[in-house]
C-alpha cells in the first residue's frame, strides 16, 4: 500500500486524485486517510464509508463511525446523516432508532436531501420517539425530491398512488414511479412495471420487472412477489 505525507496530499491536483480513484482501492484509501488526518472533513466522511464498507480497507464499522463522529462535530451533513445510520443498523454500535432519528433531524435541518428521506422515514412510521406524523412525513419527501431526491420521488408516488394524506392521484403517482425508475431505483422500476401492467402494457411493464433483481434486497423481492399476486398476477421473482 502506499503511503501519503502531507506535503504529498497537498500537491495532489484534482486529475491525480481521479486517478487515484478509478485505481487500485488500497493506494486511494491510503490518500484519502492522510487526508482525513489533516483535517479534511469531506475526506473524514469518506474514509468513514470506505471502513463501514471494507473498501480499500479491512471493514471496521466501530472505527468507521468514529470517522463519521469527527467529521459531523464539524457540521458535515452527510456525516451527521451517516452517525445517524449507524444507529440505525447498529453499524459500530447497538442499534438505537432515538439517537438515529435525532442524528437524522439535524441532517435534514441542513437541508441534506438524504437526512430528509431517512427522518421521513422515523415520522412515516412513528419510529426514534418520534409522534407518527405522514403528513410531515410526505412534507419533507416532498422538499427532497424537489432536489432530485430518486428515492423520495419514489416514496411521494406511494403516497399518491395510495391515496395516503392526499386525494388519490394514480397519474402523479405514475410520473413519479418513472422518473424514479429512469433514476436508477429498483423500487421506482417495479411500481413502474406494476402499473404498467395494470395499464395492459405487459411487454413495456416487463422490461422494467426483469432489472429489478440487478440491484433490489432479497426483502423487496419477496415484498414485490405479494404486490403482484395481489394484483391479480404471478409472483415473478425467485427468493
């Protein structure tokens, strides 16, 4: 593994250290530690995933937390959303919704498009001691997806496809499910293909069922196989 001085950090230009992120994992993690030892907190905040996700590094979630810690003290949004996770999965630590959904709270006060998803999460269901409220719930999926949030795109068409808040509306929610789907989301590319198929668009519906598995939870693909059936169709997926 190779090893970065100070100095060797500070001269890196931007065209180095993109070279040094498309290479090997190791020598990038390398750089971006030393980067978080100076100080750099959007390198903290990375080298912090890099030990949750054991990339480039051995996986040490207890130390990629810590990392996570420094770099939210100095007000990083996605480190304070990232503490919050933590304490949500029990990543480097036993799991605690309170301290998540307060971790997830402050992100989202600073406008940080995830920490808006992950505490309209807490409010959608009640969970963290937070009051179950979905109408602030869909309030603050709402301000994301206006950022180009994919997930809460896709979660503002549940809302609207359910009818849960406000009045039904299946067009919207369609518009959402493929703008979300077209983002790359697993979740927006089945609700798309559901719908799609209730339409009687089978052959459009099945382009976007098949990639679901690609990048979907073996959980969601269970999920979905009871969405369909209780739609009147067969369970397509393995689990």
């Amino acid at each position: 593994m190779k090893t970065f001085s100070a100095a060797d950090v500070a001269a890196t230009s931007p065209e180095q250290l993109a070279r040094l992120r498309e290479g090997p994992p190791d020598d990038y993690a390398a750089w971006i530690r030393a980067a978080a030892e100076l100080g750099l907190v959007e390198a903290q905040t990375i080298y912090g995933q890099m030990l949750l996700d054991g990339v480039g590094v051995e996986r040490q979630p207890e130390e990629g937390l810590a990392w996570f810690k420094r770099a939210a003290n100095a007000d990083h949004p996605m480190a304070i959303n990232m503490v919050g996770r933590c304490y949500e999965n029990g990543w480097g630590v036993p799991r605690d919704d309170t301290v998540a959904a307060y971790w997830f709270r402050l992100a989202a006060d600073r406008g940080l498009d995830w920490g808006m998803y992950n505490y309209a999460h807490m409010l959608r269901s009640g969970r963290g001691g937070v009051t179950q409220n979905k109408a602030a719930a869909l309030a603050l999926y709402q301000q994301a997806a206006q950022t180009g949030h994919v997930k809460s795109i896709g979660v503002v068409g549940r809302f609207y496809e359910a009818g849960d808040v406000v009045e039904q509306d299946l067009e919207r929610a369609f518009d959402c499910y493929q703008r979300c789907a077209e983002g790359g989301d697993f979740r927006g590319m089945f609700h798309l293909g559901r719908l799609l198929l209730l339409r009687g668009k089978k052959e459009e519906g099945v382009q976007w069922l098949v990639r679901v598995p690609e990048t979907s939870t073996p959980a969601f693909l269970k999920e979905a196989n009871a969405m369909l059936q209780d739609c009147g169709f067969p369970a397509l997926y393995e689990v």
